[in-house]
C-alpha cells in the first residue's frame, strides 16, 4: 500500500511500476532454473491479471477496483507460492 504523499497520479503509476517489476521478480524463479514449467506458467497467468489490475486502475481509478486489485492481490501471493510449493514435489 503506498501514501499518497505526491498526489493521485503519482501514487497510480507507482503502483503500475510497483506492479511490473513484481512480475518480473516473479518468474526469476524459473530463470534461475529454481522452479519449472508449471509455476512458469501460474506467474505468467497470475502476474497477466495483476498487471490488467494496475493497468486498469492507472488509466480509470475507482475506489471499487482499488479494493478489487487488493484482494486479488493477496490471492496472488497464496497462489503463487502454492504453484512453487506444487512445482517443486511434481
């Protein structure tokens, strides 16, 4: 959750910037051959829908979608972990 000290604008792109390097985080496990091909294609589809999130909200905010992207949010992280969990013992 980020304050928004520099205005509304701002605080939007740094969630869709915030958001884009999330997903490039996230599929590190596959390129350092840590994960395989499964959880390379949950973070693909996870981190698609998180960034259609920040997108939406960065171009058309709403306070319906803002709390929409935060619960997805914390959906993410479970099934995120979970596709690594699950890689890892398949």
């Amino acid at each position: 959750m980020l304050p928004v000290t520099h205005g509304k604008p701002y605080t939007r792109l740094q969630v869709l910037l915030y958001t884009i390097i999330l997903f490039a985080v996230s599929l590190l496990p596959y390129v350092v051959r840590m994960s395989g091909v499964l959880y390379f294609v949950a973070a693909l589809a996870l981190g698609g829908v998180f960034l259609g999130y920040a997108l939406r909200i960065y171009l058309a905010y709403s306070d319906a979608l803002a709390r929409r992207t935060f619960r997805y949010s914390i959906a993410y992280l479970a099934l995120l972990f979970a596709a690594l969990l699950v890689d890892h013992y398949l």
